[in-house]
C-alpha cells in the first residue's frame, strides 16, 4: 500500500497524527469531566473528535489508506507520548480508522464531497461502538441505554469528525500551505474558475 | 533482569492478548488480582517508582468509579436475581453489583497492564522493533519518528504565535464564540506550519538517501529470544491463574450471552 506513496505524503500524515494526538489527549480529559458530568454518555457526545485526523487526512491526501494509517498512527503516538491507555490504543485507532477508511473505499477513493466526510465520520463512529462494546462491556448495561449512546456516537462522528474535519482542513488550504496535495490544486480550480465568471 | 531489556513487540503483544483475556470476564475478582500482579511486577522488575505510578493511575481510579455508578444506575436486570433495593424505575441486583463493579476492576486491570508497557519502553526501540519484528515499513516507522520529534518544535512555535497574537493587541478570548474563533486563530497557522516542516523534512531526508527500501540495515539490532517468550508466557498466565483463583471461589463470571 505504501509504495505508492511519496514520501512527503507519509510524513505530512504523520505531522498530522502527532498534532491530533496531543489533541486527542486534551480531549481526554475534558471527556472525564463529561464523564462525571453525565456518565457512560458523557463520553459519547464528544466521540467524534477521536476520528477527526482520519478525515482530515483523507480529504487532504486522497489517497487509500490515507484514514486507516493516520487514525492509527494517532494512536502509536498517543501511546509514544504516555497515554495510559497502553497499547490497546493502536487497536481502537485501527478499529476507528476501518470505519472511515471502509467509506472512503465504498466512495472509490474520489469521491471526497461533504456527505461522504460525514458519512466516515459516522463510519468510524459504528466500528469503535461495536469494538467498545466488547472491550468495555456494554452488555451489562440496559440495551436502552446502549442504544442511546449508540445514536449520541454516531451524531458526534458526523459532525465532530465529518464536518469539523472538512472545515478545518479547508481553512488550512486557504493557507496555502496544501498547495501540493490534491485539496489545494481543487481549490485554486475554484478559485480561478470563479475569477473567471466574476 | 529489568523489564526495560524485553522485547518492546513482544511486551505490546502481551498487553493486548491479555486486555482481550480480560474482557471475557464480568466479574470482579479476575480483574482485580491482574490488578496486583502486574503492578508489583512493575515495581519489583521495572523499578518504576510509586509515585511516578500513581500520578498516571490515579485519573483512571476516577474513571472507574464512574464506570460503576453509570453501570449501577443503567444496569440491565435479568430474572431471577437477588434484588438488593428499588427505587422508582431503578432496580439493584446482587449480579448487576458485580457486573458493574467488574467493569470499574476492568478499567484499573488495563491500566495497570498499560503502565507497564509504557513505563518501561522507549519509543524509538519500540519504533525500530515494529520495524525488525513486525515487519512496519520504514517509510512509515521513519516518517512516524520525524514527526515525533516535531513535538517539542510545535511547543515553541505555540509560544511564538501567542506572542506575535499578543503584540498585535488581540484581546483575551472571554465569550465562547470569541473562545472558539481563538483556536482556529491558534491551530490553523500550527498545522500550516508544521505542514510546511514536514514537507522540508521529506527533501532532506531523500536528498540524504532515504528510500524508504524494506532491505536496509539498522544500526540498532532488536532481537527476540526465549525470554521474551516467557515473559508473554508469564503474563497470560497471570491472567489465566487470576480467573482460575476467581473460579476456585466461586466469582468467576463469565460472559454468558447477555446481549
């Protein structure tokens, strides 16, 4: 998979990984005071911003595996820094990663329109529940209450992952720092589409 | 013989065999006596010390106990149990008790088994040992370790942006949408910049010659030999013992179809 790859494409993904690491370890703390806040559920509100780099990273570089490898190498990193979570961390981060990287195939891998980013996000959202059903034993809990988390994950991977992906990426190729991968050339095509009727 | 010395893939291999051990138990006693073995292990084999410990244990004691009043509250009632107290909609079973009270064990098991493998790794031996042993390409395990190192880079270039942020006489965020206009103020020039970086990054290392060829040589060789085995070999059979231990009192639950 990764002969395909330039080189500059595997360390960009892993710039992004390290970045959302740290993010994704902030997040977990503000997550505990959800926690605390509203239990179980509480975690479940702000899921989706675990899946967040697979989007991100997908719809900069367009390339397969792109959401698979980045989720994962998320999660080596958080692991490298000291999340406590261990290495059962890079499992879920490929189990996260599964999620969006299967939408993104079922799109062909050339289709990045907004519906398809949500779409990963909540992708991810259906891989990570099943995997946390298991490892953190939901089947004792009252299958209402499952439920409900179910659809609080899959709201949160839509819009936290989904479109606060798509939104942050795009900002960032306003910067022009994208200009080289496939999210900046599509934008400059806009733009210069849109110099030309106006 | 220092836990430091194993095999970093073997030693993550272990935690995750023995996580996925653990999660077929639902009752408390399993969890709790891997809970004891694994955290003497690491201070009696690791020399980690109990302070250093704690500080990392300590947030997942809090996390634990809301797993077990989420899972008291929201706990599912089957037939036929030993009812200890209702009240309204709630009911409290003796087995729901356990069961939730095996998920709070279970959190602080993982953790324990976590700690070990973390207070005792290096990140670059485990990066290379991915390399040798599991076959990781070094595309990605080099590309992982360059940017590993750009942590400390983007603590200073954080700094550098609140400056320039402050110099300009931009106002302390108080309302949360000036709260949340801040953070894009913040990280769309970081990942700008570190994007930038990495791009440079990839120039110098392939104009030093990196290819990112699976046939390279290390300079830093991982070996795996029957120690390593035997550490895995103990781990598992700590898990194994503590469910055979639960059993012999009579705790041991099972995951018996509660779906």
């Amino acid at each position: 998979m990764l002969e395909k790859w330039k080189l500059r494409e595997v360390i960009v993904l892993s710039v992004l990984a390290v970045v959302f690491a740290v993010v994704y370890l902030v997040f977990m703390q503000f997550g505990n005071v959800l926690y605390g806040m509203f239990g179980l559920i509480g975690y479940d509100l702000i899921f989706g911003i675990w899946f967040i780099v697979s989007i991100i990273s997908a719809y900069i570089i367009r390339k397969p595996g792109a959401a698979f490898l980045s989720e994962t190498i998320a999660a080596a990193i958080e692991v490298m820094i000291g999340n406590a979570v261990g290495p059962r961390l890079i499992l879920s981060g490929m189990i996260q990663g599964i999620g969006a990287e299967a939408v993104f195939a079922a799109a062909k891998w050339n289709n990045y329109r907004t519906w398809v980013l949500i779409a990963a996000g909540m992708g991810s959202s259906v891989t990570s529940f099943i995997w946390g059903y298991f490892i953190s034993g939901y089947a004792a809990l009252s299958p209402d209450y499952v439920t409900a988390m179910f659809f609080v994950r899959l709201i949160s991977g839509a819009l936290l992952a989904g479109l606060l992906g798509k939104w942050l990426s795009e900002s960032l190729a306003k910067t022009g720092a994208l200009n080289s991968f496939p999210i900046g050339k599509e934008l400059r095509r806009e733009k210069s589409q849109n110099g030309i009727t106006s | 013989m220092l836990l430091h010395e194993f095999n970093p893939s073997i030693k993550a291999l272990t935690v995750i065999v023995c996580v996925l051990i653990l999660s077929l138990f639902f009752d408390p006693v399993t969890p709790f006596l891997t809970l004891v073995v694994t955290a003497g292990a690491t201070f009696i084999f690791g020399k980690v010390s109990f302070k250093r410990w704690i500080l990392l244990f300590s947030p997942f004691i809090f996390m634990a106990i809301i797993y077990i009043w989420s899972a008291l509250i929201f706990s599912k009632t089957i037939e036929g149990e030993t009812i200890l107290w209702t009240w309204g909609i709630f009911t409290l079973t003796e087995e729901g008790f356990q069961r939730a009270l095996s998920l709070g064990m279970r959190v602080l098991s993982f953790t324990s088994l976590s700690l070990l493998f973390i207070l005792t790794t290096k990140p670059t031996e485990f990066l290379l040992s991915l390399m040798q042993q599991c076959r990781l390409s070094p595309k990605l395990a080099y590309g992982i370790m360059a940017g590993y190192r750009f942590l400390p880079l983007m603590k200073d270039e954080f700094e550098i942006i609140r400056s320039a942020h402050r110099i300009r006489g931009i106002p302390k965020a108080r309302t949360l949408s000036e709260k949340i206009a801040e953070l894009k103020r913040y990280s769309v020039p970081l990942l700008a910049g570190a994007i930038r970086k990495a791009e440079r990054t990839a120039m110098a290392m392939e104009s030093k010659g990196f290819t990112g060829d699976r046939n390279r040589d290390f300079y830093q060789k991982i070996s795996v030999s029957w120690k390593d085995w035997a550490y895995f070999a103990f781990f598992i059979g700590a898990v194994l013992a503590s469910a055979y231990i639960s059993w012999l009192f009579g705790f041991l639950q099972l995951y018996n179809g509660e779906l």
